[in-house]
C-alpha cells in the first residue's frame, strides 16, 4: 500500500476538452470491466478491499455511504457488512436518486434490509432512513492521476459533494484498467479525495484531509 500521485501511459490521446472523448473513455472502461470473468473480478476486489481496509481505519467514518454494484463495477457489499460488524455504532448506507438535477441522499443500509430497484434498477432500501455520511465510497469508471472521474453522466456525486457543508471525504474504488492520463475534467468535475484500486491508495488529491 502507498500514498502517491501514479502516472502511466493512456490509452486515450492527448486533446481538447471534449464531450466525444470522454464518452468514448467512458464506454471503453465499462467494456474491459465487464469484459472480466468473475473469478478475475472478485480476485481483483478482493485485493482493492485489502488497500481500502487500512485508509478506512485512518478516516473512521462512523457513517459510511457505498454503492452497489453495477455494471461490472467491485461488489464491496461482503466488504461494508464486515465493517459493519466490527462495531454496532457504525452505519452504513446507499445513495438514492430523488431526480435527474438534485444531489443525492443516502439511506441506512445494513445486511437482510429489504431492497426495491431505482430508476435504473439498482437496489436501495426500501424503507428510507435518511443519513448524513462522512465518507463516501464513489465508484470509478475512466480516472486520472489528478483524481477526476468519469462516472455516468448523470453528474450525480459531483452535485451531492458541492451540496454537502461540510462536504463528505470522497473515496473513488475502481479497477486500474479504467485509469488514463486525463479524463479531459469540465468546470463542474469535482476531483476526489482519495483514490484506492486492486494497486494502492493514491491521494489526497484535494489536501483537505488531516492525516
């Protein structure tokens, strides 16, 4: 595990800002992720939940927000009910869309809680006690070594964190085969906190964290 700023080739060549390329780095980190058989997928989770465990130990979040997996994404859902369980007085919980402009909020999530499908079909609880994390587990589809993303589009976690006083620590989680130079950042992107994949903790990006 080590803290540091990676720079590597990319797969994508240098240019302009621009919506097309980004769309299409986008589209190529979905495609390798679920491209992976599950073997390989749940090996490479496995050894990102490994380099997370210890940056989590240094932030002690008593609230921590996650996503469940989806498209091809690391399912750190056997991750959270550990952590959960190693301290009754912790919560974890999954965001939830309220519509296509508005930040996010996130609902107390714990293992056996009763899940309905999303708008876009993906489980969130049904009964909705709402919480206020203090980190946030955000997945990573295309990411560079300043600590941008590329999520889906929907702009989601950029509005939830500039919504957030204070703003909650923000943890990208994804697979190094999404990483590239540069994902062309826009005015709204907001970089993440911290990075972590299957290779390390990379971070922090935005120097706000006392550690």
């Amino acid at each position: 595990m080590k803290d540091s700023t990676l720079s590597s080739p990319s797969t994508v060549p240098e240019a302009a800002p621009d919506k097309a390329l980004r769309q299409e780095m986008r589209r190529r980190a979905i495609a390798a992720r679920e491209a992976l058989d599950a073997a390989e997928r749940q090996h490479l989770t496995a050894q990102l939940c490994a380099q997370l465990s210890p940056l989590l130990t240094r932030l002690a979040p008593r609230c921590l927000g996650f996503c469940w997996p989806y498209r091809g994404e690391p399912d750190l859902v056997a991750f959270v009910a550990d952590w959960l369980a190693d301290d009754g007085a912790r919560v974890a919980a999954l965001p939830v869309v309220l519509g296509a402009e508005a930040p996010l909020t996130f609902a107390a999530w714990r293992p056996g809680v009763e899940l309905v499908g999303d708008a876009f079909g993906i489980p969130v609880p049904a009964q909705r006690e709402v919480v206020d994390p203090d980190v946030v587990l955000v997945p990573l589809n295309a990411f560079d070594n300043a600590g941008y993303r590329l999520g889906y589009g929907g702009g989601f976690f950029d509005r939830t964190l500039a919504a957030r006083v204070p703003a909650p620590v923000a943890v990208g989680v994804g697979f190094e085969l999404g990483r590239v130079a540069s994902i062309r950042p826009e005015p709204h992107d907001m970089p993440l906190d911290w990075i972590v994949t299957e290779s390390g903790m990379f971070g922090p990006f935005r120097g706000k964290n006392p550690i």
